[in-house]
C-alpha cells in the first residue's frame, strides 16, 4: 500500500494530540488515560484514542469510561478497519491537527510531567523532529528504546550471537546501551514518542506498508533523511508494560514462530533501505550467523536461540 498523501498545510488546532491505539485492550487504554488526562491542558491540547476495529466490545467500553470520568479533551474514533499500527496512528494523526503529536502505545503510563518535559524538549530544538522519553518497568528499571540502523551486519550478529563476532562488529551493534543523558540516536521505539507536526508535513505520515514493526525505523530514517534530528530525553519517563499490544515479545521469549506480519515488515524495511541486493543480504548474512549459531549449540548440547521457523520465515517475507 503506498504511504498516505501528506497535507500541502496543516492548520495548527492544538499545541499536542496524544494519540493512543487501542486494538481489544481497552483496560489498558483507562490506565493509560489516567495518567495521561492530569498532563493535557483542554485549552491546548487533546487525546484522541484511535480504537483499530476491534470489534469486541473495547469502543464502548472506551467510551463509557470517558463519559464516567468526565475527561475533557478526550475523544474517540472508531476506525473502520484494523490497518495496523501505522494505519491506526495515523487515522489519529489526520483527526487532530497540532504542532505535535504524542504516540502512545495502551501498554504504557506516563509518569508526572512527561508529557510537558517532551514538549519542552521539542519546542527548545528546532532541529529535533522526534523526541522519546526513557522507557522502564513499573518499578523504575529503564528498558533499551534507542537504536542504530537496523543492517544487513546486524542480522548477521543477531542470528549468530556469538561474543567473537559480538565485539568484531560491535560498531553495527543495533540497541544503544541505556544512557542517563540525552541522545540522539538513528531510531527509537514509538512505544511512546513526541513528533514534530512539521515532520509530518515534510515527511509524510506513517508507511501503512507495514502493519506492525519496522514502522519506527522506517519513519526516523525518513525523518533523518529530510534533515530532521531524532532525540531521547530521558527526563521524561514513561511505563513500558511490553507485550500489552502484541504477541510478538512473548513468542519470541518462548522461540515460538512469530506471525508472518512480523518478516513482512521485515522485508519491506530492508527492501527499501538497501533495495533488493539489500534485503537478500540481510537474509544470506543472517543465514550464515544461524550456521554459526548452530555449530555452537549442537557443541554445547544448547537449544536454539531463534524462534520456530524463523530462517523460512525471512526469506518468505
């Protein structure tokens, strides 16, 4: 599917759209507007909670709880079909003009002054087009959110996760080890992230080409690629529950195969950042590491560190 039609000008209505993509988690999205609610001010800024056709009930459920609690500033749309993740958030996007947008996946909480600290980050640097807040447990344990580029080397280190070849290519090592400063690095998660309405302007929305994963790299390289700074602010602190949102996490924790959404954002990513020399070498490099991975376990008696299916999976994208 090609990427929405971006706007020739945005006529600016608020100064922040919290957008939240609720797919049948709807608990989850009351938790998050709990937290979210005491941060927007009415007066300038919304949230706009995006119910991706789950049709089970959560709409009503969202709604319901709105009207309860009186939330002001809060509306809902009901989209009328599940797009997936680029999709949904951009149906939120296209609803709430605004100089910026806050994503928000239902899986997360912000903590006190989030939300202003995010804003304040943007509005100070001209050149940031994206900013994230540290991501962490309920218990304060910050979690990895900043990347580098996602590369063909990269597959290779992950597939055979090996220390040797760890520390050889420790340069195409994709996470970012945690910080306590601000950083900016090639990508990060849109778990929870602020973008400037600018970017959208000049950028265009999300690539509804993928429906989950691989979204957030593909965008901040754009972002990057028009001249736009991406930044991690780690003052601002947001609640990860992971896993909430989507099955993926867990199935790879008990190396159960993956859904084939997964590999086919897989493939248009590298597809369109190294073109199709690219994303076969990212799949002969990441075949190779598995060789050497297996080499290894078979030596060590040790269960395979990939998921079911997953060396099919990549080439069929």
């Amino acid at each position: 599917m090609p990427l929405a039609t971006q706007t020739s000008a945005r006529s600016v209505r608020v100064r922040v759209a919290a957008i939240i993509l609720n797919y049948r988690t709807p608990s989850l999205v009351v938790d998050c507007l709990e937290t979210l609610v005491p941060q927007i001010d009415p007066a300038l800024d919304e949230a706009i909670v995006v119910d991706n056709h789950s049709g089970d009930g959560s709409a009503e459920a969202i709604r319901a709880a709105i009207t309860e609690r009186g939330w002001s500033g809060v509306r809902l749309i009901e989209s009328p079909r599940n797009g997936g993740f680029a999709a949904g958030n951009n149906v939120g996007i296209r609803a709430g003009r605004a100089r910026a947008y806050l994503l928000l996946n239902s899986d997360t909480l912000l903590r006190p002054g989030a939300l202003e600290t995010l804003w304040s980050a943007l509005d100070t640097n001209p050149r940031a087009g994206l900013v994230s807040p540290r991501l962490e447990w309920p218990d304060g344990t910050p979690q990895i959110s900043c990347f580098r580029y996602h590369t063909p080397v990269s597959e290779l280190m992950k597939a055979a996760e090996t220390g040797p070849i760890d520390h050889l290519l420790k340069p195409w090592t994709v996470a970012i080890p945690l910080e306590e400063r601000a950083l900016e690095p090639d990508w990060t998660s849109f778990a929870a992230v602020m973008i400037r309405g600018e970017v959208i302007d000049t950028v265009g929305f999300l690539d509804e080409g993928y429906f989950m994963y691989y979204e957030d790299t593909d965008y901040c390289r754009r972002a990057r690629a028009a001249g736009w700074v991406v930044r991690h602010v780690p003052e601002a602190r947001v609640v990860h529950l992971r896993g909430g949102t989507s099955p993926v996490k867990e199935l790879t924790r008990q190396r159960r195969r993956r859904p084939r959404y997964y590999y086919a954002s897989r493939s248009r990513y590298f597809s369109q950042a190294y073109g199709r020399r690219g994303r076969v070498a990212a799949n002969t490099l990441w075949t190779l590491g598995r060789g050497i991975a297996f080499l290894r376990e078979a030596l060590r008696h040790k269960r395979p560190h990939t998921v079911e299916w997953e060396l099919w999976d990549n080439w069929r994208g």
